[in-house]
C-alpha cells in the first residue's frame, strides 16, 4: 500500500482504485475517480479524474478536470481542465479547454484547446459517454 | 402486535438476569406482547415467519446481531416493522441502529421511529449492514469479546488482547480477491480486510447501494489504526484503501474463506452474489437523520 504522501489526496472521491488492485473493464461514476492501482479499460466520470503517482491505465478518460501524475496510455477528454503533473506520463491526445504541464511530465500526442463549454458528455444509446 | 423472539444464550445467557424486569418495562411502556424463546440456530427466522403468518406487525430480537440477522431473514412481509433489544456483546447493528442497552431500546421500540432499508442477498440469506471478510471475519469471537469494553477485562487483558490482535493482523497473508463488479468491470486485489455494506445503512438518506471497501496491505501504522478504529466499533478503514459502489458483485476468493454475515458468523463462504434487492425493512432505529455518517 502506497504512503499518503505518494498520492494525490483522493479522500473525497466515490470511487478508489488503490495501490496493488487490478482492475479490467470500464470504470464509470456521476462523481469522482482516483485510480492509484491498474486499470485495463476506460474510465468515465461526470467528476474528476485522477490518476495518482502509483497508477497505470491503459485506456481513454473522460472527466471533467483530468490530474496524471502516474501513467497513462489512452485519450484524455476533459471538460475543464487537465493537469499532468512531474511525475505524469501520458501517451495519448488530449482535448481540453485548459491545459497545464508541470516540469518533469512526460507527454507524447497531440493536444487540442477547445472554448469554454464546448465539451459536454452526451450519453449514448449504448450506455457510452460521447464528447459533443 | 408486538413478537419477542429471545435468544436465551446471548450474552452468556445474560437476558435471564434481566428478563423480569424487560417484561415489566415493555409493560409499562404498552409495547408488551408474545414472547417466545429459539432453541438453536435457525429458529428464530422460522420463528418470525410464523408469528407474521399469525398477523403479529412487529417483531423483536431480544439477543445479539446474529439474532437480528435470523429475524431478518424471517420477515416476509414489507409492512412489518423489526426492532432489536441487545443483549450481549456483538451488537454492531444495534449500535449502528443508535441502540446501546436494552432499557435504552424499549424506549425507542415504544418511540417507534422507521426507517427503510433495501435488503442485500447473499447468496440464499438477507443482510442489511455489512459483510466482511479477511482478518476482521478470521478474529475468533473470544478475540473480539476479550478486547471490548466489558467492564469486567481489566486493562492488562484488553491490552494483551490488542496486542495479540495486532501481532496476527502483522502474520495475516492478504487473501487474493476477484470481484466482477456490476457485469461491467473485473476488480482483483490482495485482501487483508474487505467490507461490503449498504450506503443506506450509514446514511438513510442516501440511495441503496453496495459500498464496497477493501484494504489490501496495510503497514504497521495503518494496521493499529484499523485495530483501533474495530475496538471502538467504527469503521475500519485506513487511508488509500479501495472504495468502489456498485449494485452487485460476484465475489471469488483463493482460498475459499468465510464471511461474517451482519457481525454474524454465518456459515457462508465465498464465492458468493451479493446483489440489491427490491425488498425492504423497516427497522426501528434510535437515529436521527442527522446523526447517520455522511449526513
């Protein structure tokens, strides 16, 4: 089990993915996620995401203020925000209104800016999140 | 129409020190009614079944939480109301409930505040609280009873019992753990304690859900936390552990391990379903909303 000073403070989000668990499939919540285990799958939340300095996820995230300070090898859509911080490693694009990069991240892919309330989650008929 | 189902061995037998003086009280608050005594495990739900058959509306468990779990598990109409009188030491629910002493519960049976809460399954039984595996389901009864606050352990006791328990929550091997979580996602994790408990419970206002918490290797500091937090019968929880909610889970073990069933050694075993339910009950509780967690 990671110490709390490894981690990004995730007290407050719904769902937990701590140190040493695996999860494989889609990860979704109407509020926050904070994955510092591994995750196979795609995540999708109406809160934040956060992907902490233990965490490793292999598919796409969808949130509204994204923060990676582990590893991420996916997409990212955020409707606010997205944060990687130094010990971040994405690889991947992202689509974000804001965009900030600590010193030390590591990012591979193509970024996009959008304006402000341009990206919205719809639901679709199969139950999947599409970015309008 | 009030039932009492007692469970004569509670306790240590301890409702026959105080049995007289129950029946006067519930007397006197106008809340007596038939009083009837199990005879071994099992009797009390077939007990309860029969009494609603017969047109009682409330029914009693007058024992511990494995009392209440078989009256639970008896109940087959929504419309009847259960209360509890603890007796003994293993009172988890009851004490969730806001229920501390059984003079304190015939007041609160005659106040007759309900709340509703969804019925879990697992597998073939009925729960309303909590089930947990892992160290916290391995502890033997006499560790738990030792390490309370009995007034009669002495100090030197319930400290040789904590420090027993803490030696063996250090030896305990994380047991391996996958959970197929609502048909959509696969959790697998080393377990060291895992709890499965209805967010309703703790909080009546919130929405019938499965709370799903799991503590997979904790260190020295956050193992004596988590003893720490059993003896004073709140949470066990330590920080970074996993928290998921979900509406069912399919849980496998490697080994098969035990279960404790609403603080009941239950004979039930992984793997197991555990799912929400359409059914409810309705439970008399000395809480108000307010004081619920989270509320």
């Amino acid at each position: 089990m990671a110490k709390k000073h490894d981690l990004l403070s995730v007290a407050n989000a719904d769902t937990v993915i701590g140190t040493g668990v695996t999860v494989g499939g889609d990860l979704r919540s109407d509020g926050d996620i904070a994955i510092d285990g591994s995750l196979q799958g795609s995540i999708t939340a109406r809160g934040n995401v956060t992907i902490g300095v233990n965490g490793i996820v292999k598919g796409d995230v969808t949130g509204n203020v994204v923060t990676v300070a582990g590893e991420l090898r996916g997409n990212v859509v955020a409707q606010e925000l997205t944060t990687l911080r130094g010990s971040g490693r994405v690889k991947g694009n992202i689509t974000t209104v804001n965009l900030e990069i600590e010193l030390g991240a590591l990012f591979i892919g193509r970024s996009q800016m959008k304006a402000a309330g341009s990206i919205a989650l719809q639901d679709t008929e199969d139950g999947t999140n599409a970015v309008k | 129409m009030y039932y009492y189902v007692i469970n004569p061995v509670a306790g240590g037998g301890a409702v026959n020190a105080i049995q007289d003086k129950l029946r006067q009280r519930l007397a006197e608050l106008g809340i007596d009614g038939e009083i009837a005594k199990t005879a071994g495990p099992g009797d009390a739900t077939k007990m309860v079944r029969d009494a609603i058959e017969r047109g009682f509306n409330t029914v009693v468990a007058v024992g511990g939480d494995g009392t209440l779990h078989e009256v639970i598990n008896g109940i087959t109409r929504d419309n009847v109301a259960v209360g509890v009188i603890p007796i003994g030491r293993g009172n988890l629910i009851a004490s969730s409930l806001g229920i501390e002493s059984w003079k304190e519960a015939t007041e609160i049976l005659a106040a007759r505040r309900l709340t509703a809460y969804g019925l879990i399954a697992a597998g073939k039984r009925y729960f309303v609280s909590s089930i947990t595996l892992g160290f916290e389901a391995e502890m033997s009864e006499s560790d738990q009873n030792a390490s309370n606050t009995s007034p009669k352990a002495t100090l030197r006791t319930r400290i040789r019992a904590l420090r027993n328990q803490y030696r063996r929550a250090g030896e305990f091997s994380p047991i391996q753990a996958i959970l197929q979580v609502d048909n959509a996602y696969e959790l697998r994790a080393p377990v060291f304690s895992m709890r499965i408990s209805n967010l309703k419970f703790d909080n009546p206002q919130a929405d019938n859900r499965l709370s799903i918490s799991i503590i997979d290797r904790p260190d020295r500091v956050q193992r004596a936390g988590y003893l720490w937090n059993l003896l004073k019968k709140q949470d066990a929880d330590v920080p970074n552990s996993t928290h998921i909610t979900a509406d069912d889970v399919v849980l496998e073990t490697d080994p098969s391990v035990p279960l404790l069933i609403d603080g009941s050694t239950e004979a039930a075993h992984t793997p197991i379903t555990i799912r929400l339910t359409n059914r409810r009950v309705r439970l008399i509780t000395g809480k108000q909303a307010v004081s619920f967690k989270g509320a």
